[in-house]
C-alpha cells in the first residue's frame, strides 16, 4: 500500500536528524515516510553515554535509540525498513526512489542518511568499526575521537580489555567521557605520528616509538575509529534541486552531533512543510 501512495515528503534516515525532521513536518503534513536502514537513532546506537541533547540528558544510546522510536510510533508516522538504492527524478518532476521494498513517489525526499565509519585501506577480519561486533579477546582502539573512547569504554564495561591509540591526544573528547574512560582504567597511548599497526597470522601488531624506543604490542582485534565520512543513495538530482534537500551530519559535521543534527533536522523538515504549504 506505500508504494502506490505518492508522498508530500519522504525522509530518508531515522537518526537524530531524520527524526528531527519527521516530528517538525507532521505539523504539516500526515502524508510523510521515514525509511531507515537499519535501526531508528542510527550511530548513536554505539554512544555509551549522551550528553550534548538535553531532553536525554546523559543516557546511552541504545536508551535514545529506544525513545526517538517510541516518538515516532506516537507521531503516527510510518516508518519502512529498507534499503535506498538511488533516487531518480521522474517526467512529472517528483521524485523516484528504488528501495529494497519497492518504489517510492514523493514531492520531497530529504537525506538524513548521517556518515559511515571511514574505513581503513586493508580488508581484515581482525578490524572492526562498531564494539558489538567485538565478542572476545583485547582491543587496539585506533583513534581520538568520542566515538573511540565511547567504543573503549563499551568494550570495558562488557568485560574486554581495549587500549585507546591516538596520534594527536583527546582534544575534542568532552570531560564528561574521559572521566568516565579514566574509572574504566582504560589505557591510552599517545603514539604520535610513530603509530603502525599490521598483523601477523593471527594477531594485530601496533608500534609506536616512546623516548626513542620502538613499542610493539600484540592484540586480537583492532578497532579502527579515524573519522567518518558522508552516505548518500545514488541520485541524478543536482544537489541544490527544490525537491531534494540534506540534514544533519550527511550535510556537514557538528560540534555537538546529536543536539545540532536533531536541530538541524527540525529546522530542513519547517522549510518542506513551508514549501507543502506554498509559502
């Protein structure tokens, strides 16, 4: 029955920004959809603690997760698990999207679609990007980031051992999460530029040079957590077209992820919900 429904607005992504956007636009229209990939609250799923949203004031993720669901549920909109191939436009100039459960037709189709794990230039079954899929062994941390030491301490706290290896320290980690990593008596390396790692037929070699002399540590798993970077669908729509539109961390990066690209989210889906109007 979706399928054959033309939407006034299709988000794509449930994350913080895309569920942002779906409680702004039900003020406009209760001809909207939200398809999601994977899970409603995307990667914030893998936050150990939230603490830059105020209406989840130092929750996990998997606990903001739960509660962005339950307020879309309460919205009365309707959310399809699916995949987004790509987006066409179509000769009525509304938009086309292939997705893994059907096609789609809406006047406006806003991409919440967040970012991605960058990954790293070798393929290897000894490096992972999200701590669930971690079930056994100790862990090399590759980065500096919260999201580092939020896996880190995630892994800490299921019992595992996880070393943090940064090159440039903890600069952009709120105090709040290196407390709780320093509790957690997680060990973490300032390795500098020395940083290598490699493995051997059945470990995961990391080295780095301290006072001259070269550190070489031996681990069963690597978690590589060096940035993220941007997903988008495929499309032959130019980005600036009126009937496309981006939120959240898909558009740019936040200093304060979840709170701006909810906020962000909020504001793309007032600008729809104007344009539905014809204003």
């Amino acid at each position: 029955m979706l399928r054959k429904n033309i939407f006034d607005a299709v988000i794509i992504g449930g994350g913080c920004a895309g569920t942002g956007a779906a409680l702004k636009l039900r003020d406009y229209s209760r001809n909207v959809l939200v398809i999601e990939r994977k899970r409603i609250g995307g990667l914030i799923y893998y936050a150990h603690r939230v603490s830059n949203m105020p209406f989840f004031k130092n929750e996990t993720g998997i606990s903001v997760c739960r509660r962005m669901e339950c307020f879309l549920i309460d919205s009365g909109l309707p959310v399809l698990f699916a995949e987004v191939y790509d987006v066409k436009k179509t000769l009525e100039g509304l938009v086309k999207l292939r997705t893994s459960e059907g096609d789609i037709i809406t006047r406006y189709a806003l991409f919440a679609t967040g970012r991605m794990p960058v990954k790293y230039e070798k393929e290897s079954k000894r490096i992972k990007y999200f701590h669930d899929e971690i079930k056994e062994g100790e862990t090399a941390v590759i980065g500096g980031g919260e999201v580092a030491v939020s896996q880190a301490i995630s892994l800490k706290q299921r019992g595992l051992t996880a070393d943090i290896f940064t090159r440039s320290g903890l600069k952009n980690v709120n105090s709040a999460l290196k407390r709780e990593a320093d509790m957690e008596n997680i060990k973490i390396i300032h390795a500098g530029e020395s940083l290598k790692f490699g493995e051997s037929s059945d470990k995961v070699i990391v080295a780095y040079r301290a006072k001259d002399e070269e550190i070489i540590l031996l681990y069963d798993n690597l978690l590589y957590s060096c940035g993220r970077e941007p997903v988008m669908p495929q499309t032959d729509f130019n980005i600036n077209d009126e009937h496309i539109s981006r939120a959240g961390t898909v558009k740019k990066e936040f200093p304060s992820q979840c709170d701006d690209a909810f906020k962000d989210g909020e504001a793309e889906g007032m600008k729809i919900g104007l344009k539905l109007r014809g204003e």
